[in-house]
C-alpha cells in the first residue's frame, strides 16, 4: 500500500518554483542606416553566447526578445517601454549608440531595468550615473585615452588632426584623446565632424596637412567609406583609430587602405583566451566572419548577466539584489581578457593597440602594446575627472 501511494505522489504535479519561468533578455539593436552593420552584429554576439550555453543560464532557460531601434532616440524609448511593459523582461542588453542610451535611461532608472550596454556615453557611468546600467565594453574615450599616450610616447607624434561622426560617440572619442595627448606634449590642429551619413568625405579630406598623422572616429559601416576615400586621394600619413572604426569585423571588407592603421580596443581576436577561441569558432562557423567589438561586446554582457545569476541563484525578482550582482562580476577568462567594474557600474579591463597587416591573404589586427585595468578615469584623479565638463565636440577646447 506504502508502495502504491509513493508512486501516486511521484506522478502528481510539483509546484512549480517560482523561478522556474525563463529569464527573458530583451535586446535592443539597430538594422537599418549606418549603424545597422554593429546592431546586426550584436544580435549576432548575443544568439552566439546563448547557443554556446544551451539557452540556459543558472538552470534557467533563456527567451530572447529582439527589438529594433530604427536607431533613433524615439524609436528606442518605445521599444524600451515594449520590452518592459509588454515583454516583461528582466533585463536589457543593447543599445548601440550613445544618443539612444541617454533617451532611456531616465525611464530604466525609474523602471528599475538592468541595462547591460555598449553604448559609450560618457555621463551614464560619470556625471548623471544610472545605478541599474552595467557597461563591460567602455566608455567613448576609454580607449582613446590609451591611444592617445600610445601615440605621443611611442610614435612621437606631436601634431594630428581628428575626424570623426559628428555625433556624441564622435564627439567623446577625439576629447578623450585630445586631452592625454595634449597633456603628453602632442597638439591637435583641428578637429573636423562630417554628419553620420555622409557620402563623400572629399571637403574634409583636403583640410589634412601639415600633420604627423591622422585620428579617425568613424563607427558602423563609415570607416570602409572614409579609408578607401582617404586613399583614393592619395593621402599617404598614418591613421590612427577608434574601437569601431579600426574593428576586426571590417577587415574582410578592407582593401590595402587599412594596412598600417593602428587602433585601439577593449576587444581583439589575437587574443588568447579559452572563451575568445570559443566565440571566434562560433561566429566563423555561424556567421562566416570573426568577431568585433560590438559581437565580442554583447558575448561578454551575456557573461556577466551569467555570472550574475548564478550568485543570485538564478532569481532575478529582486531588482535590488540583481544589480548588486551584476555590478560585483569579476571575471578572468574573457573574450576581451580579465577585468571588473567600478562603483559606477563601468568596466575597469585591458585595452589593446593594434596594427592592422595583412597574413597570407588576410588582413589581421595584430596587438603591439596592451594597457592593463584601464579605468574609465584614465591615470586622472577621479574627484578632479568629474568637476570638469563631460567630453564634448568643444571641450576640451582647441588650443590656439
């Protein structure tokens, strides 16, 4: 009889667990215009991290929500408040772009929404810190920084001129590396900002000369444009760049153009971590191209989320306890190597300069230097950071 009841009370249905519904991701992306080339590949990073790990994260599976942002400010606010009040996500993985972020994140803030985000706008994590945004890319001018003493003590440039999109993501990039780079000796002559959609970079290329060098901004699709347009005017000074404008996702796209371009990245294919082998695999097989840093970069926010859960015991109801977690992540094996976050919630991690050559038939970026623990404060004082003006198109001014 015992026997009999053990096996009835086997078959009768468990309550469920509370937390046993999946863990829904909500991305925000962009597909159309000139960013579309990054958004697609975050969508790519993003799919390529959940099937590496079944679509379970600490014994939780994963639904992911993708929504598209037409990248504008109005079209993410709505997709934003879609995937929180519809969706019912339980956290947001995207935007791209600076001037879409800083549309949402009052409404996050007040939503209580983890945000995990590689967009690079500098006051998310500085002056106007949202306490539920986690970034684990960088900030604008991160990598800058790093670029910017890598020229002026390396290379000895002492005099460039910068161009880059005329828009935030633009704007931080060349402040952040006008300020070490004057602050090493080096001088900016002049600062120019084509609009993000333009089609012929001709006027500005004729204002370069009487330079060491060339420091480019471009982001999505715009750095193929820019550089074949650069050679193509027989333009022969070096180009120094920006993340996205030097990414390893573009070089199957370049030509000759890009040989000699040095640029730099939280994020690099040469490096040699279990996890970076893992992703370029994947991507390679799924995608028929190897990773950048807008992929490399969403790869890496899936990680952390993991890692997040797997303290909280895969709950994720407590917003609270939930962002404490995410923003405590420390991790060694990475895509982009070892690093942490600051009380800000940005990451502090390894920036790598590279130099784009070509091996065999492929053009590769090959790392020359890595800077170790960047933070996004650079070797400044953070307390004097902070009292001055957030990077913008005109500060730091241009000497005269």
């Amino acid at each position: 009889m015992a026997g009999t009841a053990l096996a009835a009370a086997a078959t009768l249905p468990r309550p469920a667990r509370a937390q046993a519904k999946p863990v829904r991701i909500g991305l925000l992306t962009v597909k159309t215009g000139p960013l579309a080339q990054g958004g697609i590949q975050m969508e790519q990073g993003t799919i390529r991290f959940l099937k590496d790990r079944n679509y379970t994260l600490a014994g939780r599976k994963v639904e992911l929500v993708v929504a598209d942002t037409g990248g504008n400010p109005a079209g993410t606010k709505t997709k934003t408040q879609e995937l929180t009040e519809r969706d019912n996500v339980d956290m947001i993985f995207g935007p791209l772009a600076a001037f879409e972020l800083l549309a949402i994140t009052d409404y996050t803030a007040q939503a209580k929404m983890p945000v995990l985000s590689l967009a690079a706008a500098e006051d998310m994590t500085q002056r106007r810190p949202n306490p539920y945004f986690i970034r684990a890319s960088a900030t604008s001018s991160q990598g800058m920084h790093a670029l910017a003493d890598y020229a002026a003590k390396e290379l000895k440039y002492k005099r460039v001129i910068t161009l880059a999109d005329d828009f935030a993501f633009g704007h931080e990039q060349m402040a952040g590396f006008q300020r070490v780079f004057e602050d090493a000796g080096g001088r900016v002559v002049k600062k120019l900002w084509p609009p993000l959609t333009t089609p012929d970079y001709t006027p500005y290329l004729a204002q370069i000369s009487g330079v060491d060098a060339v420091v480019q901004g471009f982001a999505g699709s715009n750095p193929l444009k820019f550089m074949k347009q650069y050679k193509d005017q027989g333009l022969k000074l070096p180009v120094v760049a920006g993340a996205p404008a030097g990414d390893d996702a573009l070089l199957k796209s370049f030509g000759d153009e890009a040989l000699g371009m040095i640029s730099s990245n939280f994020y690099t294919n040469d490096l040699d971590t279990p996890s970076n082998k893992r992703l370029i695999d994947g991507m390679v097989r799924d995608y028929g191209n190897i990773p950048g840093t807008y992929s490399a970069g969403l790869y890496i926010a899936g990680m952390v989320a993991e890692a997040a859960l797997e303290k909280t015991g895969g709950k994720t109801d407590d917003k609270e306890a939930f962002i404490k977690a995410l923003r405590a992540v420390k991790l060694t094996d990475t895509p982009r190597g070892p690093f942490h976050f600051d009380h800000f919630g940005n990451v502090v991690g390894s920036f790598y300069i590279r130099k784009c050559e070509r091996k065999g038939d492929k053009l590769v970026n090959t790392t020359v230097k890595a800077y170790p623990n960047v933070s996004q404060f650079w070797t400044y004082d953070e307390k004097w950071f902070l009292s001055q003006p957030v990077y913008s198109r005109d500060y730091p001014p241009l000497k005269s």
